[in-house]
C-alpha cells in the first residue's frame, strides 16, 4: 500500500516543483504568478508530509484527491510558462486575467483537499482537536466524502471512534441502497470485518449489522463474502457474547435471502453446525453433539465459579437423581414436562443406549446379569451425567461463558435469529438440509413450535417449510429424514397439525404448505392429515383455502403412489362440497380446485365416485346451455325494439324498416350488400331545401332540429324523419318526391317507393 501511494505522489510533487521554479522568472502578471507560487509551495510541503506517511493513508481517496491536484498543477504550470514570454512572442499569446484567479483558487481547494486527506489518515492519538470539516471536493458529492472519512476512521481511529463510525455507516446504508453500494466501492468492507473481530462488543455489533444492511442488495453480497465474511461470522458465532452472536446471526440470513450461492460457502466454515447449537441450548439435552469447543484452555472465573458451586452442591444433587435423567431442558423452564419433551427424550435414548444383538441375547439367558446389569446401568447414568456436567465446564469457550446467564429475550432472540438463518441457508440446498436433519434440528423445531416465543415460532415454522420443500424434491432426503416411523418426524406433523386444527395461528400457512411437501411421506391409514384440510377449504381467506387446496392436490395427484386412497379420504371427509362451489364462484380457488377435484372424483374406482362425476359434468353442460339460451334471447330482445316507443339513429332505421321481414334475414341480407363490391353502396340521400316539407299528419312525435314546427319534417331528412313510416329516409332508390301521407295507411306493399 506505501509503494502504491509513493508511485501516486511522485508526479505531482514533480509538477509542484517545476511551477515553484518557473513562477519565480515571470515577465507578465507578475503579482498573480507570485501568489501561484506561494499556494503551490504550501501544496508541495503537504504532498511531502502526504509521501512520508504513504502509509496510513486510506487509498481510494488518495487516488481521488492526487489525480485532481495533479490537473490543477499541470494547468498551472502551463499558464505560469504562458507568463514567462516576451517581445513578440509576449504579443501573439493571450492569457486571460479570469484564467489566473481560477488556477490560484483550484490550488487553495487542492490544498484543503491534502490537508484533509491527512488529517482523516492521521492516527487518533496524532491527531488534533481541530476539525476541518469536509474538504472543497465534497461540494460535488457530499455523502461520498462523508463515507470516506468513516472508513478512514475505521482503519486509523480509536476503539470508540471507529464503533462510532459503524453506526454513522449503518445509518447511511439503511437509509438509501446507493450509499451502501459507495461504501463497498470504497473499500468499507475490510475494516469493518476487522473491526467485527477485534471491536468491543458494541463495536462488533455494530459491524455486523452494516454488513447485513450492505447485503441486501444481491451485487454486494459477493464481494463482501469475497473479503471473508462467512469466517469472521464464524468465530463470532463460536467464541463471541450472545448479543452479537444475535446480529451475526442476522446478518447472515440476510446475505443467505439476498444471494443464495453463498449458502455453500457459510457451510463449508462451519456455520451450520454453530447454528444448530445455538438452537439447541436449552431446548434440548444433548449437549456432546451440539457443544461447541474451543482451543483456549485457561480457565476463566466464571468457569471456577461454576465449578465450586457444583462440587457443593453434589449431594443435593444426588437426591434428585432420578428426575433430573428424566428432565429435558426447555426454552420457558422446566416447571412442566410435555409430550413433546417426552419424544425429544425417547429419540435420545434411542440414539445413545442402543445395545447389540450379543449383549441383548446373553441378557435375555441370564436374569440375575440383567439385575447387576440394571444397577451397573443406573451408576454409569450417574458418572456419565456427573462427567457431562464436568465437560460442560471444563470447555470455557466465551461462547459457553455465561450463555445460561443471559435474559430470557436474548437467549429468545438469538434462537429465533438462528432459525431464520438456517431457513435461508437450507433454501433450495440439499447438502445444507442433509446437514440439518441428520442433527437433532428437527426436534428443536418440534420443541420451539410448541412452547417458544411468537418469533421463534414464526421462524421455525419458515425453515421447516423450506426443509420440506426440498425434500419434495429429493427422494433420499424425504426417506432419510421424513420417514413415518422417525420420532423427530412424527413430532413435527403432530405440530403442523396441532397448528392447522387450531386454524388461528400466522403459523397457518407455513404448516399446510409444510404438510403438502409431505404428502408422499404418508401412509395409506393416516386419514388424520385429510380432515383438517378438508375443513379449511371452508375458511374466509382465499389464502388459507389455496394452500389447503394445493395440499390436498398434492394427496391426490397420480405422482403420489397412495393418490386413489387419499382421493377416498377426501371425498369421505367431505371435500367435494367445498370444492365444486370453489370452481365457479372462487376467484383464486378456480384452477387449483378443478385440478384438485378432477383427482378425487376421476380417479378413484369407486362407483358412488364415478356417479358423482357424472352427475357433475351433466350439471355442467345443463348450466351452460342453459347460459348460452340466456345470452341468446337477451341478445335478440335487444335488437326487436318497439319504433313508436324508442327514439332510434338514422343507421338502425336503415336496416330495420322492413319490420314484417325477420330482422335477421332484413340484417344480413343489408350486410352482404354492404360489402359486396360489385352491388351499390348505400349512399346517405342530400337533404332536400327546407321549402319542400311535407305534413305527416303528426306521425312525427319529436320536433325536428331543422324545423320550427313539430310536425313538419323533411323527406329523407335523416334525422328528423324517424317517426314517418311513408318516407324512409337515406337510401338512393327512393330519390322522388312522396306524396300525400295517408294516416291511416299503416304500411306500404312496396318498401322503395311511396304510393
């Protein structure tokens, strides 16, 4: 970085020194190339003092503040040679005055521009109190200057400085997504890694939530894993205090939502597994698989605290032997021990104490070994309780350090902070879900959606559901971790259905999607997984009745090997009543109840099944028919108006004045007229001079807009002539004057020519 920033300096403090030397033999404006002089000797010193400490200079505004010094320097030099000339040649070169003051007041910016330059790469201890604000090349981007001195602050300043400047970062990228971009442009990613590493904890947390901010534009998140992120997130996750483990661990669901192909590379550091742990404490007892060791083997006095309170209360603790083997550790306490706690329980039992076929046999032939074996059995529970005890205190990780000593809302916080992480991680990432299924996550999902917090509930309802989802895809997953006889299986659909029957929950939506993704994991007799989503098919909300029928789809599509049994538990629960309406009346429900009712009632080889399609497809076709005679008898009443009744255009009179004709034949019979090309065009008649009128003997209802008297009209009018059945207006076959009309005369034999 010295080398660079040297290589940088070198040029203009070689143009400073030529504009020195050639200002001082000057023939013209000599009183202006004398204050250039003296400006661009102030500006040398700086860019020597710049040089020496190259340093600590913080680069990308170096490169910024040199480059533009370096323009105004060579402008300079070359206007100072312009005053040197003489004679005739003094006559022919013509130098501005205006020319002169701009060089001279782009060398005083340039100076300010290398005094800040190095008051911001100053070291916090070096530095003076004075504060020179921002300098003159900010008037042209100020929030880039501002950004700037931040990141200068994090690489040179002070432990309590540079947590200050996190937060101001933090402050910038939350408010507008193109700071955030300026802050990874400008190389404001590394020292905030550092300062995550090295930082108190207020420091650290900070810095951790700028980076999670700064991931939430997708083109970031490369480079800032580029510069080691997924590490750093990793021994925090491991040794760091709870509190920031909490922001790391959001931050790392934000870069896992925002840019998924960093999920691998958070698995290969170990994230997952730091995750899971997390999850874990105190939801459930097995800490040997998700303790988390550390390399520092110094004991700390919380760790000495924690073991002479153990080694005085052994004998209490003996008394209590027996409940506490049966005790789970639960995220509210302990005061009450459920179902769920029973499951979690067994399946560790199951996992621990599974003996072999020889020992089982001898075992079963010797009752009296089986006695000494039973109490050789309780003593080792004892020892190994006693000895996990012991390893739990001997590992003196800060990540252990005082975890169980934290608030219940930051132990709740960081649970739920890790559940949304592992959502986002295992989105779409066989290797990462294999990863978590094979641990004991899916039991603690199972846990906290029973007893946790609102959000950890939410969140781990949200990871499930996407754990599901994969596995819908995959076979060897869905088989290896959804099978129907796994514990940790059947613990989560108890849950997903515990949530759909209660049917109130924001959890709602998440366990029926979670309960479709499952579908092909069910067996032909568990009809309790239909019933409840069946009911919601009922629900008010459109989105809950999707879900459930997208679910139910799933159960009954021919992928599914079980489809015709599942297709009877539907129709037998009910679903084809809640369906059928769905078609025609639901806006949204429209396609996926008619693929889902298709499945049901057509593939199912039951008679009453096939009957009722039959009479569904014929209500159908009754329906539309009848729809169509509807549309049909609307449409011709529409066009038989009454003529004394309705006041009609001159284009409908055209086509309808032969009203003892059908009106369809008189219409298309005008159509085909119209556009056969070798027959006369209908051709609007001229209208005739006002003088020739013809008295309709009050036949004309309306007064014509051309006439003052109502019941005067004009032959042939076209607008006015609407009411006289004598006188059809506008076509060329009628051009002769009509005579007398006769009021009595209600229609005419021939419909061109009045009688």
């Amino acid at each position: 970085m010295a080398d660079i920033v040297k290589q940088i300096l070198a040029k203009p403090i070689q143009l400073a020194d030529q504009v020195i030397k050639a200002s001082g033999d000057t023939s013209s404006f000599r009183q202006e190339c004398l204050e250039i002089k003296v400006k661009t000797e102030k500006l040398a010193g700086l860019l020597r003092q710049a040089a020496r400490a190259s340093g600590d200079l913080y680069e990308r505004p170096t490169r910024r503040i040199i480059d533009d010094t370096e323009q105004v320097l060579d402008k300079a030099l070359t206007l100072v040679f312009k005053c040197r000339a003489n004679g005739l040649r003094r006559v022919f070169t013509i130098i501005p005055t205006a020319a002169l003051r701009k060089t001279s007041q782009q060398l005083e910016n340039s100076i300010g521009d290398v005094s800040w330059l190095l008051r911001v790469s100053t070291p916090a201890n070096d530095r003076d109190d004075d504060y020179l604000g921002l300098p003159p090349i900010a008037s042209n981007e100020p929030i880039l200057c501002l950004i700037w001195e931040q990141i200068a602050i994090l690489c040179s300043g002070s432990l309590e400085e540079r947590s200050d400047a996190a937060a101001s970062l933090v402050s910038l990228a939350r408010d507008n997504d193109r700071y955030g971009k300026l802050i990874i442009e400008e190389g404001g990613v590394a020292p905030l890694l550092k300062l995550a590493k090295e930082g108190r904890m207020e420091a650290q947390e900070n810095a951790a939530r700028a980076i999670g901010l700064l991931g939430r534009d997708p083109e970031c998140v490369e480079p800032i894993v580029n510069a080691g992120v997924c590490s750093v997130f990793a021994k925090i996750l491991k040794e760091g205090h709870m509190k920031v483990q909490v922001v790391v661990a959001w931050a790392v669901s934000e870069l896992a939502a925002h840019h998924p192909k960093c999920q691998d590379h958070f698995a290969q550091n170990n994230t997952i597994r730091l995750l899971v742990s997390h999850l874990a404490f105190e939801t459930i007892q097995e800490h040997s698989k998700y303790v988390i060791a550390s390399n520092k083997q110094a004991m700390s006095i919380h760790t000495v605290v924690m073991a002479n309170s153990q080694s005085i209360d052994q004998t209490s603790s003996n008394r209590n032997e027996d409940d506490f083997q049966s005790t789970i550790s639960h995220p509210t306490g302990n005061d009450k021990t459920s179902q769920m706690h029973n499951v979690v329980a067994n399946t560790i039992a199951m996992k621990s104490n599974v003996p072999s076929k020889g020992n089982v046999q001898l075992q079963a032939n010797n009752p009296e070994a089986n006695h000494k074996n039973a109490k050789t059995n309780k003593n080792q529970v004892h020892q190994h309780n006693q000895q996990q005890q012991r390893h739990q205190v001997a590992l003196t990780g800060t990540s252990i350090k005082g975890r169980e000593f934290e608030d219940p809302a930051t132990k709740a916080e960081m649970k739920a902070m890790s559940a949304r992480a592992l959502r986002h991680l295992c989105a779409g990432n066989i290797t990462i879900c294999h990863s978590i299924t094979e641990s004991r996550a899916l039991l603690c999902f199972a846990v906290l959606l029973e007893k946790g917090p609102d959000e950890v509930q939410y969140n781990s309802a949200m990871a499930l559901m996407e754990i599901t989802a994969v596995s819908e895809q995959n076979a060897e997953l869905r088989r290896s971790a959804f099978k129907p006889t796994a514990p940790a299986a059947k613990a989560v659909v108890d849950q997903f259905l515990r949530i759909i029957n209660k049917a109130d929950s924001e959890l709602l939506i998440p366990s029926i999607i979670s309960i479709g993704n499952l579908a092909r994991t069910f067996r032909a007799t568990e009809t309790r997984i239909i019933g409840p989503l069946v009911q919601l098919l009922d629900d008010r909300e459109p989105e809950v009745t999707s879900e459930a029928a997208i679910a139910l789809s799933k159960f009954a599509c021919t992928d599914n090997f079980l489809h015709v049994n599942h297709s009877k538990a539907i129709i037998d629960a009910g679903g084809a009543k809640h369906l059928i309406p769905s078609i025609y009346f639901g806006e949204q429900m429209g396609n996926f109840g008619n693929n889902e009712i298709n499945f049901p009632l057509l593939k199912s080889k039951t008679s009453s099944t096939q009957f009722n399609c039959t009479t569904f497809m014929a209500a159908r076709v009754i329906i539309a028919l009848l729809l169509f005679l509807f549309c049909v008898s609307q449409a011709s009443s529409g066009l038989r108006i009454d003529e004394e009744k309705k006041h009609h255009s001159e284009a409908f009179h055209v086509f309808s004045r032969g009203t003892d004709r059908n009106l369809m034949q008189d219409m298309v019979l005008r159509i085909t007229k119209y556009f056969d090309t070798r027959a006369p065009a209908l051709i609007l008649a001229p209208a005739p001079t006002p003088a020739h009128s013809i008295d309709c003997g009050g036949l004309c209802k309306y007064r014509c807009s051309q006439h003052s008297r109502q019941n005067l009209c004009m032959r042939a009018c076209g607008t006015c002539c609407v009411r006289c059945k004598c006188v059809p207006p506008g076509t060329s076959g009628n051009r002769e004057r009509c005579g007398t009309c006769y009021t009595d005369m209600t229609t005419h034999h021939n419909k061109t020519k009045c009688p």
